[in-house]
C-alpha cells in the first residue's frame, strides 16, 4: 500500500494588494528545490493555490478562483545598486497546470513594500520612524525598476487609512507608486519603442474573425487596445455581460492571441495557449454614463474615457495595475485608439471608468528620433496584511 505523502509548511503572508490578493514568499523560506525557477516552484504553487481545478473553484488550496486572487510572490534583497528588494510574480492559472511568468502584477506591487517592510528584508535602519519610506523595487519578470511610497508610523507599515480604490471595499492607506521606464527593454541601437509593430494604430487580422483597428503596446504589460465599438460593445459592460458569453471570450482571445503574434511576443498562434497573462487585451470607449458593479452610478463628466480588461481569459472585476500603466501611457500618445477615446489630445493623466468603478493614471512619454518611449507611469493604490504564518502543501 502507497504511503500518503506528508504536508510541508511553508512560512507565507496573504495579501490584499490593489484590487488583488496572493500568496507572498520570501525565497529563503521556499524549501531548497523551489528557490530556483523550475518545475518544482510551478509544482508547489500550483498544489498551494488549489490548481489546477476542473471545478474551477480552488477549493483545496489558497486561490480564489479568479485571475485576480490566483497569485504569488517571491522577494528577496537586491544585490543590484540603488534597489531595495527583488520580486518575481507569478500568475498560477486556475484550471490548467501552469504558472505565467511573463508580466508583472501591478496591483500586487503595491504589497511588496509592505511585506518587503514587514517580513524583514529590509532592514529597520532604512526606515523613517514615521513618514514614508521609499522602497526601490527590481521587477524580475521584466526587468523593469518600481518605486513604492510606503507610510510609516511608529516604525511600522501604516496599513490603514482613508484612501478609496474603487474594487476594495474598505479605504486603507495610500500607496503611491513609480513605474519608471515602463516600456520595454532598451535595444542595441537606442531606445525600443513603445509600439513593437511601429504603429500607433493599425488593422490587425484575425483569423475567422476579419480585421479590427487596434493599438499594440508594451508599457507596464503588452497590451492589445480595441475600440469598443468595433466589437459591438458600448464599454459599460459589467463582469456578467462578457463573462457569461462564451462567444465573446472566444472572440476576445482570438484577438489576444492574434495581437501576441503581431507583437512578435510568440511565433505561432498556438502559442497563445501557454502565455495567458500576457498580452492582456481590452476594449475603450468614450465617455459615457453607467452603474458600476458596486451601485456607484459613474457619469460621463467624472472620467477621460471607458475601459474594460480581460485577463486570463476573463473581464477583470476593476483594473490591472499593469494595464492602467498601457492605458495611461496609450493615451499620452496621440493617435492611438485610447487616446481618441479620450478625445484626441496628448493627456498626461487620465481618469478612466472600469466596471468596478474610476481610477487615475499618469504617464510621461517622449519623442526619441522616430519612437516614441515612456519615461514613467503613476498610481495609487493600497496593500494590507491579511493573514501571516505558514502555509500547508502536501509533497505529492
């Protein structure tokens, strides 16, 4: 008779990170095999979160059976000059055995400070005793540098507050954070453009589908944009509308997977299938009066333009972090499809309407030659603590 594998406990904190939760690690305390990337770490957050699921509940483990609450990260102190900690994310998928390592998580950014803080990887003397403390973070996934303002009081993370961020029920304390340089990695001859296809607006063909005017971007997270329109919609949808129509999320990741290819992100469209968090694709609008899923009526006045996300296959409840960053880096240039829902004009913020309700985003992007290039991306947000100790997972 097989003898049941035993359980291991892994020293973890859960928390709420923007309009997201997960599972946080530090490295040192992920047993032995799953400090390096590999099949063993895949193993171990997947049985963690509960994945993967047919029922598509999570319910033996951590997850939340959403994209948003299917999550993990890992830090540890950066050895690279003028940073603070690093932090890998991972994006463990609910049905499938896989764990997407292809982007960042902006909402959770917000958290690594707190914990980074709280779990002793920085050390106290780089703390005020009370005010903020600026934590500067190296994002693994895309090498790509995000500075935290955490408050601090009485030497410890100030986690509650009066800051509201629409898709978190309760107000916390305000995170404000710096995506410098948020488009892709430089290039041997200069700067890479925002656009990997060269174009601000293009026909994008997709197969079975026909063609779609789209803007293709990597600022914060490759981000295929489409006007709402276009695709039938009036970009007031609620989570329901999309989620509940088999056909539409057919639809939305065939154009997903047509726009990775595009973007030259895979070299095949079956492909697609195993890169599910990035690119992320969404549909704008213009501005225009509707209930957000809370019973917050939103009018057209308060907000620049509407916009609602996919990820992992499904119309986010709120924003992506990442994707505000595309949002508000598309709209700082003129011609892309989020910029004419906007109106037209260069904006160097905006306030964009998502079905949870508003959130605002600023960018600074500049001209360099031909290319257009992002020089930093901000946002609010807020993290807080839910639960810390150790977590169970069975070796089998």
């Amino acid at each position: 008779m097989n003898t049941p594998p035993p359980q291991i406990a892994v020293a973890a904190t859960y928390m709420r990170g923007g309009t997201s939760k997960g599972v946080f690690f530090r490295l040192e305390d992920l047993p032995v095999s799953a400090r390096a990337p590999g099949p063993d770490r895949d193993r171990l957050l997947l049985r963690l979160m509960g994945s993967p699921d047919p029922y598509g509940k999570q319910i033996d483990g951590m997850g939340g059976a959403t994209s948003s609450t299917s999550k993990a990260a890992i830090l540890s102190p950066s050895e690279r000059p003028d940073h603070d900690v690093n932090y890998l994310f991972g994006q463990v998928s609910i049905d499938r055995p896989f764990v997407d390592w292809s982007g960042n998580c902006g909402n959770l950014s917000a958290a690594v400070g707190p914990f980074a803080i709280a779990a002793g990887v920085i050390p106290a003397s780089r703390l005020p005793t009370d005010g903020t403390a600026v934590i500067r973070i190296w994002q693994e996934n895309i090498g790509k540098t995000i500075v935290a303002h955490v408050p601090i009081r009485d030497g410890q993370v100030q986690e509650t507050g009066d800051f509201e961020l629409d898709g978190v029920t309760f107000p916390a304390a305000e995170i404000k954070l710096e995506f410098l340089d948020p488009g892709p990695e430089e290039v041997s001859d200069g700067p890479a453009s925002l656009f990997p296809t060269g174009h601000t607006v293009e026909r994008l063909e997709v197969p079975g589908l026909g063609h779609f005017e789209v803007t293709l971007i990597n600022a914060g997270i490759p981000t295929v944009f489409v006007a709402a329109e276009e695709l039938g919609y009036t970009g007031t949808e609620l989570q329901e509308d999309i989620n509940g129509d088999p056909a539409a999320l057919q639809r939305f990741e065939a154009i997903r997977a047509a726009g990775a290819l595009r973007m030259g992100l895979i070299k095949s469209l079956d492909e697609a299938a195993s890169r599910l968090h990035t690119p992320k694709v969404a549909f704008v609008s213009a501005p225009r009066e509707y209930l957000a899923s809370s019973g917050r009526r939103v009018t057209a006045c308060e907000v620049d333009l509407l916009v609602r996300a996919l990820s992992m296959g499904k119309l986010h409840h709120a924003m992506m972090g990442t994707a505000a960053v595309a949002i508000g880096t598309a709209a700082a240039v003129p011609g892309t499809v989020v910029s004419r829902a906007a109106g037209g004009a260069s904006r160097s913020e905006v306030v964009f309407g998502h079905p949870s309700g508003t959130l605002r985003v600023g960018a600074s992007v500049e001209r360099v030659g031909d290319q257009w290039v992002a020089t930093r991306a901000v946002m609010s947000r807020s993290a807080r603590i839910l639960m810390e100790g150790k977590v169970r997972v069975p070796l089998g």
